[in-house]
C-alpha cells in the first residue's frame, strides 16, 4: 500500500509539472492581469463602484417614472352624488345591536307612557298641515319629520368619521338611542317649558304622541340609510338646505328653537 500511494503521489506531480506549460501560455495570452479577476471584483473599489452606478439608475428610473405616472382620479367624485370614502360592513355585532335597538325603543315607550302621551292623533290624519293646533305632533308624520331625517343622516356621518370601523348595525344602534333619548328628553315638562311657546301659536309643542315619536326615530333611521353611500359633505349640504326649507315653510326649525331656548 505505501508504494502504491509514493506512485499515485509522484504520478500527480509529474502530471502538474507537464500542465505547467500550458496554464503559462493561458496567462499570457489572456493578457496582465485577467487571471486575478475574482480578487478585481470582490476589491472595495469596485464595489464602490458598482455602488454609484445603481444609484444613478434607479435615479434615472424615477425620473423617468414621475414623467410618465398619470394622475388617479377620485373615483368618488365619478358620479353623483359624491360617494363616500368606503362603506360599513355589513355583518358583525348584529346581535349587541339589536338589543340595543330593544332597549332604546322599549325605554322610549315606557317613558312616553309614565308621561301619559296619548298613543296617537284622534283627528284620523297620518300627516298634521302645518298651521293645525291640535294635531301638531300627535300625528305619526309631519313637517318635523324631515328635521328627524335629517338628524339621523348627519348623526351617522359623524358617528362614522369617529368611528370608521363600526358595521352598519353598530350605526343603526346608535342612531336609534340618540333618537331615543332625544325624544325622552323633549318630551319632559322641563323641556317643553324651554320652547317657550305660547297657547294660542300654531306651533304650540305639548309633547309627542307615542306614534310620532316612534315615526321620529324611524325618520331618523331613514335618513342614516340614506346617508350611508354619501360622502359627508353632501350629507352637510342637505342638512343646511332642509333647515332653510324647514324654516321657511313653517316658520320653525333647529336653529330658531335654538334660538328660543337661549332666548329664554
């Protein structure tokens, strides 16, 4: 085995010693220094290099870019009216919501009741004309009912700019309890002493009706619906128009109740 291996060991010298010539011939004819390429590219230098010459590229490149790049349109401003910046979900805490949707409207009623508001209008209208002492607000409809769906469509607008991530029945919920307490609040001696109206004017307010306030509230939901493919500053727009409506029409609204109430 020992002269076996003293072979193969002086085979393999001899082979590198006839290669020799040719791998010298090799280097020469590929010219000074080409045999050391791989320490040239791994050296600092080059690599600095290489480094400048990719950021001047992808410099170019965004330049080039910022020539050709397109303006997007708002696709919300593609329609009208305006639609809003994305809508709700439509599934998720369903559940939680429709409780409170029981609470809120079985609280209203027994409010209305401890109150003793009549259930409804006995003058056989759905809708009370404006200038019509008796039926005013005892009727399920009238002209305040655009107020209340007005209300209901700026309340969510709000409720969704403060809150994007609640689902459309977390919306509806809210709308509803704020529609609710509204109406136990201005149903309440203290309240109704506030608007400061006299017997004998046309507006004369003696608290709701358990149909209109219930109607209330549904106007309020209506117009949350309503609301909820609108961008907000519609929703904004249509607000002050129905108060100018509102206002010129039977001579009352939010802003001069307002009014009356600071008025004393």
């Amino acid at each position: 085995m020992a002269r076996q291996r003293v072979g193969v060991t002086v085979d393999h010298q001899h082979a590198r010693l006839r290669c020799q010539p040719q791998r010298d011939q090799l280097r020469r004819q590929s010219g000074p220094g080409n045999h050391d390429i791989g320490s040239l590219i791994h050296s600092p230098r080059f690599r600095r290099a290489l480094v400048l010459a990719d950021g001047a590229l992808s410099f170019q490149t965004m330049k080039d870019e910022n020539h050709i790049a397109v303006p997007v349109r708002d696709q919300r401003f593609a329609s009208w009216p305006p639609v809003a910046r994305r809508l709700p979900g439509a599934h998720g805490r369903g559940r939680q919501a429709a409780v409170l949707i029981l609470l809120a409207l079985t609280a209203k009623l027994v409010v209305l009741m401890i109150l003793n508001r009549p259930l409804g209008c006995d003058c056989g209208q759905i809708w009370s004309i404006p200038g019509q002492v008796v039926p005013n607000s005892r009727t399920a409809l009238d002209p305040y009912s655009f107020q209340h769906l007005i209300f209901g469509a700026a309340l969510i607008a709000v409720v969704r700019r403060i809150r994007p991530d609640w689902p459309v029945w977390t919306l509806l919920a809210a709308v509803v309890a704020s529609s609710s307490i509204w109406e136990m609040a201005e149903n309440l001696p203290a309240s109704i002493a506030l608007f400061g109206y006299s017997s004998g004017d046309p507006l004369a307010y003696d608290g709701d009706s358990i149909a209109n306030s219930m109607a209330d509230t549904a106007a309020a939901v209506v117009g949350a619906l309503l609301a909820l493919p609108v961008a907000g500053w519609v929703v904004g727009l249509a607000a002050v128009g129905a108060e100018i409506w509102t206002t010129a029409w039977i001579g009352d609204g939010f802003i001069t109740t307002l009014a009356r109430i600071v008025a004393g």
